[in-house]
C-alpha cells in the first residue's frame, strides 16, 4: 500500500498545505502536519467526501441556468449612388448561473465559494457602438434632408401642373378665339370672292359687248382744209368702206361709228394749229407759201400720205409670278398703267401704280384686257 505526505499530496493536486489539511479534517482525517503521511485509505476517504461536497456523475450533475439577453438596433446607411438601406445590428449578452444542491449545502460546514457569473463581453466594442451611433445620426440626417427635397420637389410639380393647366386653359381660349376669328375671315373673305366674281362677270360682259373705237380718216380734201374743216374726215374711195367692219385688237368695230366720233372730237378741237388735220404736214392744200413755182410743184407733186388702222390683232404672251406690281403687269401687256388702276377701279380695288398684286388678280386683269 503506497504512502505518500500531506506536502506531496499538495503539490500533486496543485493547491496549498494548508487547504489540504482543512479538507482533511473535514473528511474525518485527523493529520496535524505536512511532514504526516497519507495512505490510500486517506485518499479514498477525501474523494467521497469531495464527490458529496461538491457533487459527482454518480450523485448527479449540477442544475446549470443560462441568460441570454439580445439587444437588437436599426441603422441607416447610405451607399455610394446616394440610396439609404436599413441594416440591422443584434448584440448578445449570455449569462450562466449554477444552482447547488440543498442537501449539500446543509451538510457543508465549511464555507462555500461564491459561483462567479461569467461576463460576456459585447459583439461590438465601445467605440464600434459610437462609430455606429455617428453613422446613424449621419445618415438620419441625410434622410430629412432626402425627405426636405422630395417635400420641395413635390411642391414644384404641383405648382409646376398647376401652372401648365392654367396656360393649357389659356391656350384653348387663345385657340377658340382664333378659330372663330378665322371663320368670320374666311366668311368674309368669301363674300369678298362672290362680290369680285359678279363684278368681274359683268365687266366679262360689258367687254364682249362691241364699243366704238377711234379711226382716222384715210385722207381730208384741200377744198376743206382752205375753208377752216381740217378736221372734217374724207370719204374713203368707195362707200363699202363705212359700211365694212373694221377689226381693231381681235374684235370688230363699224366705221361708221369711228367716223362718227372724228366728227364729234374735230368739231370740239377748232382752235389748234393750221396742220392739225392737214396729214401733208401743212405742205399741201391751198395753203400759201413764200416760196416760188418750184416749190409749189414740189408740193402737188408730194402725195399725202394715209394713216391705215392695223387689222390683225396683236398677240402677247404675258408670264404672270406669283405676285407683280401693277407697272410690271402694264409693261407686260404693252399698255398703260392708268389703264389698269382704271380698271381695277372699275373692280372696286383701290390700287396705285407700284402696289403689289397676287397671281389671280393679276390673271383676271389679262383676261379682262384681252
């Protein structure tokens, strides 16, 4: 049977001599001294009465209590592109207690060990909670101030719809007024048309209608022109030619009543010059001169010439632009401008010589014209 000291004993078991001796008086051991031996019996002794202190797997195991205490927080956070995103951070406090047994609380006449709660320290440490508690008041104020801007944006639109509701009712007034202003133009633009097409119709008309045109005698006799009646138109050779129509610029005239109207214009013009209806110049017809025979002769010899009224009818062709002035129109048909503004204002437009005329006035005009 081994023996071994109570000092041996100690250091085997890694505790003091003196805690030793303790547990031996307590399990019924008496041994005074570190120098006193122990057997195996001794051990055996102070392992019962340990397991029955302090418990054992025979005996059974000691009830165990865990608290576990979970602190969970929301931060916001915001990332590169501007955008917030919630995350959530959990802190985990665990705590353990161990519950004894009451008999073997009873039986203990020594004190026992107080049961040390085991702290656990914290997921994030101090100064990663105030990291993140910046983070957070951080990002909450970039949240009122996302929040402020989209308060003030929404603002915006909503003045903004109103403001372009109002213009759109605007413009549909605008729009309205305008095309009642156009009606009445167009109405009145119509009746402007129709008034202008009966006056160009009855122009058309009165046109067609033959007029008289002036023509000038073939020749005057001498015996007239000594008398005083230059202007007194000669009879043509043969009395078929009054009776004939003349055609003057494609329509015919009779020449009866152009020699009518010589009559009437020569007996108004009296007063004038001594050749005014000599068509010799004054060269021939009783008239007397200073000079001798010679001259006299020269002017019987000198026949008189006959004015002849063109037959044919003259043919122009007219280019009419987009728009012409009434002077360019004249210059075009080979007449007048007075001629035009006349009959214009026949048409009931009141025009000068350099005002500006569209294409279909201007073609009514030529047509008008011949």
């Amino acid at each position: 049977m081994a023996t071994t000291t109570v000092k041996a004993l100690a250091e085997e078991l890694k505790r003091s001599s003196a805690d030793l001796l303790v547990q031996l008086k307590a399990a019924g051991i008496d041994k005074e001294s570190e120098a006193d031996k122990i057997t195996d019996k001794d051990k055996t002794a102070l392992l019962a009465y340990l397991q029955k202190a302090h418990g054992s797997a025979e005996t059974g195991t000691r009830k165990k209590i865990t608290l576990t205490k979970r602190e969970t927080s929301e931060i916001r956070q915001a990332d590169s592109a501007g955008r917030t995103r919630t995350v959530q951070v959990e802190v985990r406090k665990k705590r353990v207690l161990v519950k004894r047994d009451e008999a073997a609380n009873v039986d203990e006449p020594t004190e026992a060990k107080p049961v040390v709660a085991v702290e656990t320290k914290p997921i994030l440490s101090d100064e990663e909670l105030e990291k993140r508690a910046a983070e957070a008041s951080r990002q909450a104020e970039l949240l009122a101030r996302q929040e402020a801007e989209m308060k003030a944006a929404s603002e915006a639109k909503h003045k903004k719809a109103e403001t372009e509701e109002k213009s759109s009712k605007v413009d549909s007034e605008k729009e309205a007024a305008s095309k009642e202003q156009a009606k009445k133009e167009l109405a009145e633009l119509q009746t402007r048309r129709a008034a202008a097409e009966r006056e160009v119709s009855a122009i058309r008309d009165m046109m067609s209608t033959p007029a008289r045109v002036l023509k000038a005698p073939s020749e005057i006799a001498s015996e007239e022109a000594k008398k005083g009646t230059l202007h007194k138109p000669v009879k043509a050779d043969g009395g078929e030619d009054k009776k004939k129509p003349t055609k003057v610029g494609g329509k015919l005239i009779k020449s009866s009543e152009t020699s009518s109207t010589w009559q009437e214009e020569g007996a108004k013009r009296k007063v004038g010059l001594k050749t005014r209806g000599d068509l010799t110049g004054g060269l021939g017809g009783g008239w007397r001169t200073g000079g001798g025979r010679k001259k006299q002769q020269h002017q019987e010899d000198s026949p008189a010439s006959n004015f002849q009224v063109p037959t044919e009818p003259i043919v122009r062709d007219v280019h009419i632009p987009e728009t012409i002035t009434v002077a360019d129109l004249a210059h075009k048909m080979s007449v007048k401008g007075a001629e035009v503004i006349k009959l214009l204002m026949g048409m009931g437009q009141m025009v000068t010589i350099n005002q500006v005329l569209d294409q279909d006035t201007a073609m009514i005009i030529v047509e008008e014209m011949g």
